[in-house]
C-alpha cells in the first residue's frame, strides 16, 4: 500500500510538471508584442502587357519602409523608405505573360514587418510580339570599322549587335522616363561577327509591347575587344523609335524603317 502511495504522488507530481511546463510554452507562443497589422489591395486582377497595376496597403500605424519580392520572398531587391502615414502604394506592369505572385512587404518604426501575398493575371491584350530584326544598311557598311585589322582581313568589318529599349516603370512611384537611357535596356541580341548574317530570329524570346502604353526603340553598335563599343547610328541620338503605333490599323507582318540622314535601314518582324 506504501508502494502505491509513493507512485501516486510520483505520477501526480509528474502531471503538474507537464502542465507547468505546457503553461509557459504558451506563454512564450503568445508573447509576440508587435501590433503592427496591414491590408493589401489592388486594382486590377487581370492586367494587359505593359499595363500598370496598383497595390496599395493599408496599416492601422505609421508606415515607414515598403519592399516586394517577385521570387516567393526569397529576395527583396530594393526598399523605400518615408513617413507614409498609414498608406503606400506599389506599382508595377509585366511584359512576360501567366500568373504573377508578388510579396509586399510593410515595415513600422520599429522595424515591426507584415507580408501580404498578391496574384496578378497578365494577359497579351493589344500586344505585339517582336518575331525578328533584319539590319539591310548601315554607315559605311562593308568598311573598316575594327582599324586593328587591315582592309584584307574580314575581321575589319563590324561586329553587329541590337539593343531593344523599352522605359521601366518606377515601381514605387508609378512614373516612366520620357528620354531614352541606359536603364532603358530591355533585350540585347548576340553579336554577329564582320557584318555576317545580320538576321536575328527573336520569336522565341516572348518579347511583347503594349503600343497603346508604350513607345519602344532600338539601337545597333560594333562590339569590338574588350567591351569597346562603337555606335553605328551616328548619335546622337543613340536610338531609332520603332513606329509601331503607326501600323495598328494595317497590321503587316513587318516593317521597314529608314533613316537616309545615317544610311540606315532595318526590319522588324511583327505578330500582332
């Protein structure tokens, strides 16, 4: 009977420090101080190519740094940081088509942080897809422009590469440029070495432009040794506006575009 007494006490003593020890487990759970709590929305579910999508969140305190991730919030390339108050928008437009995920991220004055997860459909709309681009002429095309080498040498001749440009939309301000710059890049061809084929199929880079949002340009340079680049368009300007606007209504399959003033002349191949 002693025995069983002893081993009574034992499981009971046992009990209540389980039970202690699941108390304060809870306690620790429930401790998170953070009041921080944030609404996203957005206007538009479905967006077009190169149409812009607005996120806006809403907190119940001040906000103080906003941030996104397009890869499942593994990165956060960039942050913004102000006196928002208690609202702060995102903006951002897509060129590549399906279903898009993005993270917003929103951070207090204590650097308190809350994520909220959006899905965007981007769809083609009134899209064009690039198909190719054919250069015929340029400046003194079939002369010397890598002098390294003499006349009797192919090597002489230009190494001819493209550059598509198309503005990028600030994402946290909404805003595009108007003057063609550097981060303007949107696609850049491989080069084609002593002016040799100067025919690039693009059709399976999915390069879509919204003509009705956007206008786009295109350059053509020499790469030559060691990243030295010549420009065979005589700028500037360094760039040649691809009309595409203007054929909406005819539609062709491709367009040739002249510049007599720097003897140029290219082809666009287009799907519209």
């Amino acid at each position: 009977m002693k025995f069983n007494i002893m081993r009574i006490a034992l499981i009971f003593l046992l009990a209540v420090c389980i039970g202690c020890s699941s108390s304060d487990e809870d306690n620790i759970i429930d401790s998170d101080p953070s009041t921080l709590a944030v609404n996203v929305t957005q206007d538009k579910e479905t967006v077009e190519v190169d149409e812009i999508v607005t996120l806006t969140a809403r907190a119940n305190e001040t906000i103080k740094e906003i941030s996104f991730s397009k890869d499942g919030g593994v990165t956060f390339p960039s942050s913004y940081s102000t006196n928002f108050g208690s609202t702060a928008n995102l903006y951002f437009s897509f060129d590549e088509l399906g279903e898009k995920t993005i993270i917003f991220r929103v951070k207090n004055n204590d650097g308190d942080f809350v994520d909220r997860t959006v899905n965007i459909t981007v769809e083609q709309g009134n899209a064009v897809r690039l198909q190719s681009v054919q250069l015929s002429s340029f400046y003194d095309m079939g002369n010397t422009w890598d002098d390294e080498y003499p006349a009797s040498n192919p090597n002489h001749l230009a190494d001819v590469f493209f550059a598509i440009l198309k503005p990028p939309l600030n994402v946290y301000q909404g805003t595009r440029g108007s003057v063609p710059t550097s981060s303007w890049l949107w696609y850049r061809s491989d080069t084609r070495d002593n002016e040799n084929n100067l025919n690039w199929d693009i059709q399976d880079e999915n390069l879509f432009i919204n003509v009705e949002e956007l206008s786009t340009y295109i350059a053509f340079a020499d790469e030559d040794n060691n990243g030295v680049v010549q420009d065979l368009m005589l700028g500037p300007p360094f760039e040649s506006e691809i009309p595409l606007v203007d054929y909406m209504n005819s539609q062709p399959n491709s367009i040739t575009i002249q510049e007599s003033n720097i003897e140029l002349e290219y082809t666009v191949g287009v799907e519209w």
